[in-house]
C-alpha cells in the first residue's frame, strides 16, 4: 500500500497549488515527461464542463440566454481583440486602466492570464506548425491542438516573464499569477444577478442556480471552444489565399463564432495590423468593435492593412513562414522585440 506521504502524494498535492498559484515550483525538466498530457493539470478544465448538465435541472429563461450570449461576445472581444491584436501583437495602442479592464475581462474567460496566453501565441507565430508549435493538428493532431496541448507541463508552466514589454505592470502580473480570481468572480456576479432579478422580476423567471449554469458555465464552455477552434479547424478547414508556409486558413464560418479570427491565414500572412478580414466582405467584428473604440479615444494608432497588400494577389505575396531553425528577427514575425517599450498614453 502507498504510503500517502510519498512522493506520488507530493506530486498530487503540488499540482493542486499549482491550480491556484502559477508562480509555484512547476518542476519542468525539459525533458520527454514535460510533454506529456497531465489529466491532473486538465482536471479543472474538465470540471468545468460537467456543470452544463445542470440544465436540465435549472430549465431555462430568455433572460438567463440573454446573458450567456451576451458574455460570450463581451469575453470572446476581450480574447481576440485585446488578448491577440493587443498583448500579443500590439496593433494598437491604448491607456494602462483600458488595459487592466480587458486583460481582466479576457481572464474572465478561464483562459489563464493575458501575458500567458501572448506568450504562447507569439511562439506559435514563430513556429506554426513546425514541432515546436504547442498546438500544430499537422504536428500533434486534432485534439492536441484543439485544447490538450495546455495539459502538457512545457506548456502549462507560466510564461508571463516572456512578454517583457508588459510584465512590468504588477497589476497584469498578478492576473496571470492568480488566473483564478477573474473566473470565480464573474461566477459569482451571475449568481447574484440571478438571485437579484428572481427577486426583484420574478416574471423572468430565472434563479441564481439558472444565472450561473447559464451565464456562466454554459458560455464559457462555448467560448472555449469556439476560441479553441482557431487553434485546430483554422489550420484544417477554409481556404488559402497567401502562401505562408504553414496550413492557416481562411474561414467565414469560424470568422462568425470567434468575431473576426476565422481571417487565419490572412492574419499569419501579415500580422502585424488590428484588422484580420482584409476585404470588405470578410466580416471582422472584433475590427468593427476597435475601431469604434478608437473614435471615443479609448484606443489609438490602429495598425492598418498596408495598401499594397490589398492590391496585391497571393501570387505576390511578401512574407511566408520563416523554417523553425531560422534566426528570425523580431519584425519578420510581427511581435515586438522583448524589450521593446510599452507606448501608453495614460498612466
């Protein structure tokens, strides 16, 4: 019989403080058994899934699907607008509390913190779908790249300190040390709202119980997925305009479900600009939405698509993919150099 002070105890109860804590000891070897898939890693992340049941215990309201759709698309902008176009790619600029509130509100989406996910993201520009890509289908199949690439410790380990040009704010720091303060407190708020309006609107005919099944487990389960989807379908499904070395695609439908990331192979062809649909035709929500920010100045100096891309064919196309062993400038890959200063106009 193990003894349950063992080393396999340890293990457990070490990665128990690693949910809660990413500055914790992650005990990475660089080694074969980093990438390996933890289920303990992904136990939360499976938990989370198992409340969805729960409607059928709940029922439904319009109300309480109001509120679901609704925080879909408020944390899916926060995802792709701000978690890619800003912390990873800095297509834009804008002020240090406009910066705090999405990174927060992307947090909310149980996706770790926004400096995490960058970091993550700019590696897999730098190598798509080349073995060094964490969630590559061409390297690692569907299911690793769709969401199980997170469960392997090279990858769960915190990355924060990578993205140098933002680890300097404490308050995006301790976001991504603390990933789950953001989730828990928005499940809490739907559980009062629900608690609330039971209250105060019967009529509405929802609950606590209905609000946080809905409005919170139910849309952050659907925007895991559709996010996820990047990763897996946008390198599987759609159509190539650019040659750009790797199997990014483009996608209306994919572009409907994430607001405008379905653009994919548009995005690896040239990423250093806020837009994803280069024609007028391929909606980009996410877009639409930053562009209205800018007119109000909560965000400035978009990066735009440059003219000569447009008119340009992908016969004429101007960046591919750099190989993996390829020194590769910092531009060439349009993420900003590490210790390249952070522009904000607002302290």
């Amino acid at each position: 019989m193990p003894s349950i002070t063992g080393p396999g105890t340890k293990n457990f109860f070490t990665g128990i403080v690693q949910w809660f804590d990413n500055e914790a000891p992650q005990g990475i070897t660089f080694g074969p058994e980093d990438r390996k898939v933890s289920h303990l890693r992904l136990l939360p992340f499976w938990i989370l899934h198992l409340p969805v049941l729960a409607v059928l215990w709940v029922g439904v309201s319009p109300v309480a699907v109001a509120v679901a759709a609704s925080l879909y698309f408020i944390r899916m902008f926060a995802i792709t607008g701000w978690y890619h176009r800003y912390f990873s790619h800095r297509t834009f600029k804008t002020g240090r509390v406009m910066q705090f509130l999405f990174a927060y509100i992307g947090n909310a989406s149980a996706q770790r913190g926004a400096l995490h996910w960058a970091a993550h993201h700019r590696n897999h520009h730098r190598f798509s779908d080349q073995p060094e890509d964490p969630h590559s289908p061409r390297q690692h199949g569907f299911w690793i790249s769709h969401m199980l690439w997170f469960g392997k410790k090279e990858n769960a380990t915190a990355q924060s300190r990578h993205c140098k040009d933002f680890a300097k704010y404490p308050e995006l720091m301790f976001l991504d040390r603390f990933d789950f303060v953001a989730p828990i407190s928005l499940g809490a708020l739907t559980l009062v709202l629900g608690w609330v309006l039971h209250r105060v609107a019967p009529q509405l005919h929802t609950t606590a119980g209905q609000m946080l099944i809905w409005g919170f487990f139910v849309s952050t389960i659907a925007l895991y997925h559709g996010t996820f989807s990047i990763n897996s379908l946008g390198h599987i499904m759609g159509r190539q305009r650019y040659a750009t070395g790797d199997d990014s695609k483009n996608s209306f439908l994919l572009a409907l479900i994430t607001l405008g990331e379905g653009w994919h192979n548009n995005h690896h062809h040239y990423a250093n600009t806020v837009r994803q649909g280069f024609r007028w035709w391929e909606i980009d929500v996410s877009f639409y939405l930053l562009w209205g920010f800018s007119k109000l100045g909560l965000v400035w100096d978009l990066k735009p698509v440059p003219r000569h891309l447009l008119e340009t064919g992908p016969a004429q196309a101007d960046w591919t993919a750099v190989p993996a062993h390829a020194e590769t400038p910092a531009a060439a890959l349009n993420t900003p150099a590490p210790d390249e200063p952070h522009f904000s106009k607002a302290a």
